[in-house]
C-alpha cells in the first residue's frame, strides 16, 4: 500500500484511526470520529479515566462530549488503552497529548514520550497529524526529525504528516469539531489530501484552510495571543476606570454599542491551559521585550491587584473569612488548571485569611451553605450562570463585602451590603476591623 492507497481508503471510510492523549481535547475529538463510522483507538495512561470512558462516563464535566461518548460506545466504534503497543492496523495517529509551560519554558516531555512509542511501529504508509499546540517549527525542527531517526523512513515519502492544530473552546468542542473550519498544515501534497479527507468525514461540508506546518502551528498560536491580549487590555482599561472612580464594564457596554469597529471584552480573570501558556511559544523565541510578555505581566497580576483592593477597602485579611465562589478558570467549566481563582485563593492564604471555596463544577469544594455561612468577605472569582440565583443568599449571609471579579450584578442588587466591582472605583476604607 502506498499514501495515494491509504487516501482512497479514508474517502472509503475504512481506515483505523488512533488518538494519543484522551483530555479535553483528544476524548472529544475520538468520539466524533467514533460517531462518524471509523473505528478509532484512544490511548492514555490514566487507568481510572481508560476505566471511565469504557464505562460511557466522561472524566469532566461537559454534557455534548458525555452524549457524543455514550453514542460512540453505543456504536462499538470506540476502544481505550493505555499503551500504543496494544494497537493493532493503525492508519492514522493523531497527537492530542499536552506541552504544558513550565517556569516560562514549554515541557516537551509529554511529546517526547508519545514520540518514542510511535516511533516503534512501522509508520510505512501511515498519517501523523500533530493537533496539540506547539511551538513554530516543532513539527519541522523535532517530530520528523525525531521519527526519521528511530524508524529509518522518510517523512512525507514513506509516512505522511500534518499539523492541524485544534481550536475548540471548553464546552463547546463537540460542536466546533463540526463546525470550526479545519487548518491542514501538511508537509507534502499527499499529508493534506489525506488530512483533509479525514476531517471530511466528520462534516463533508467542512472548510479545509492550507498551510505549511510552522504556518498551521503560528496561525494556532495568533488566534489564543489575539484573544489573550485583547483581555489584558481589557483588564488594563478596569484599572485606568478605577483610578478615575468610574465603572469599567459600564463604560466598554457603551463603547462597543451599535458600533462595529469595537468589541471590547468585560474585564475579569484571564487563565486556564491554553491562553494563559500559548504566548510563551512565541514569546520565548525572542530577546526583546514584546507585548506578549507585557500582557501575560497584567493578567497575572489581577488576582494580585483584587486581593490589594481588598485591603485598602477591609484593611488587614488576617483570620477574615473569606468566601470564593468558582476556583474553575471559566464559567461552566470544572477545570482550574491555570486558573486565576486559585491564585486568587492561595494569595488570600498567604495573609492568613481564611478561605472558603464553593464551585458548583468542582469536586472537594464546600457547599454553598458552608462558603456562605457568615463571612466576612464574598469573592464572585468565576461567572458560573448559577451564582445569577444567589442574590437572596448574599443578602442575607451575612458579609460586610461583594467583590465581584466579573461585574455580574449591580449595587441595587444589594441595598445593604457595600458591593464592588473589578474595574470600577471605590470609596477606600469602607469598613476596617
């Protein structure tokens, strides 16, 4: 078989797909192949999560993913396990596995590691697509070179491969998979005719943008730089509104109505995987100073500058107890990795405050009850939809201060307790003790 053999087998639908690293963004991906015919093969060296999928339930909270995983296992077409070597008549392998930021560097160790066990099998005829985030040229400068080296082929020759970054958002991944135009950074002709049929099959309608594998890899990382600059100015506006005594998300509504050259984002906590890490791919290749690095400085600090707030407006935080509601770093999300609401607690920690978290989505977190019996302080750290319902329950828990991080409500919702928010300014010293 050759690579113009394995083409005509992806537009017939009859191919093994196998999907590296079953996360946020490797389990929803293997369940929409799954649900679109192919039989697909997950591997991922967390037992329990192997033993969840199996079991038909998704390891995090994310209700189109558990009802795309329940269908896939319904159809047979999905199986786990916990090591390549277990797999058998692989066509395509997709990497889905994660490069996290460690100390500002990228942590390739996860990427190293699924390169070594694939670079045992024959890859003779095979597709590679790279879909987790990567730095410019990794594909290029280290996959190939890497997988050359330990198989003794010639990439794009005797094996395809692509990079075809993924660009879903939390919650909504099962429904861009569908929909979300597809980048196909292939490193031949045949790479993308393959890759692009491929993702055919999930939506035959599916816009297909070609690229060059370093071109696929940047494009990724301007899309999550773009956004995670336009929160830090954001951000950077709430402290210029505070120091003026005005009220930022007042002020962006009436900038961005009916007026279609501004869509300016409300100001808040900017974090999680993948925004809060993806700058420093790019901005690490450089020795000068970049706006990059000027808006990871300003949305790291916010948790810092809310917790200063804090002090001006209550004085010391020793022994105040303090109540957070939502750790996860977005709203509807159970994940707080990178989360700016777990900075923000382990701050209010470190005065010695003591601190109560409450997260709907979060397992191990108090219950509303228990973060919301008589504190001394409120924190809105996260927008979850379902802290819209708890205005009755602040009113009468008995706090001396609301801060809100994501302007959810209004002072009048609380005639009788002093109410801030991130981004507005404030009477200083409202009550000391």
């Amino acid at each position: 078989m050759s690579l113009e053999n394995l083409l005509l087998k992806v537009k017939s639908k009859n191919i093994h797909v196998c999907v590296i690293g079953l996360g946020r963004v490797g389990l929803p991906l293997s369940t929409v192949l799954a649900v679109s015919g192919l039989k697909v093969s997950g591997v991922d060296v967390d037992q329990k999560k192997l033993e969840s999928i199996r079991n038909s339930q998704c390891p995090f909270y994310d209700p189109p993913l558990q009802e795309s995983l329940e269908k896939a296992n319904q159809m047979k077409n999905l199986f786990v396990e916990n090591n390549l070597s277990n797999i058998e008549d692989v066509d395509i392998i997709i990497f889905t596995i994660g490069t996290p930021n460690v100390e500002n560097e990228v942590d390739y160790t996860q990427l190293y590691g699924a390169l070594e066990e694939v670079g045992k099998i024959d890859l003779t005829n095979k597709l590679i697509i790279m879909r987790s985030t990567l730095p410019p040229q990794t594909t290029e400068e280290i996959v190939i070179p890497f997988l050359e080296d330990k198989t003794g082929l010639k990439a794009g020759v005797d094996f395809g491969i692509a990079m075809c970054p993924e660009r879903i958002l939390e919650g909504q991944a099962i429904k861009e998979i569908y929909e979300l135009p597809e980048i196909v950074g292939g490193i031949n002709s045949i790479s993308n005719k393959i890759s692009s049929e491929l993702f055919k099959i999930i939506n035959p309608n599916k816009e297909i943008l070609f690229t060059s594998p370093a071109g696929a890899e940047l494009a990724k990382l301007f899309t999550n730089i773009f956004r995670y600059i336009s929160f830090a100015l954001s951000n950077e506006f709430a402290i210029w509104a505070e120091r003026y005594g005005l009220d930022a998300s007042t002020l962006i509504k009436i900038a961005n109505h009916n007026y279609s050259r501004s869509n300016i984002p409300i100001p808040g906590f900017v974090g999680g995987p993948c925004l809060s890490k993806d700058g420093v791919f790019l901005d690490n290749n450089t020795t000068f100073a970049s706006i990059i690095s000027t808006a990871w400085k300003l949305n790291e600090s916010i948790p810092k500058h809310i917790v200063n707030n804090l002090k001006e407006l209550t004085g010391v935080l020793f022994n105040k107890k303090i109540s957070v509601l939502g750790s996860a770093f977005k709203s509807g999300s159970d994940d707080i990795r990178q989360s700016p609401a777990m900075k923000l607690i382990e701050i209010l920690k470190s005065y010695h405050a003591h601190v109560l978290v409450h997260d709907p989505y979060v397992k191990g977190t108090k219950s509303i009850d228990e973060a919301l019996d008589n504190p001394d302080i409120v924190i809105i750290a996260t927008n979850h939809k379902e802290f819209k319902t708890l205005i009755p329950v602040l009113n009468q828990c008995g706090c001396k201060l609301i801060y809100d991080v994501w302007s959810m409500f209004n002072k009048n919702d609380f005639p009788h307790i002093p109410y801030v928010k991130f981004g507005e300014g404030y009477l200083k010293n409202i009550e000391k003790n």
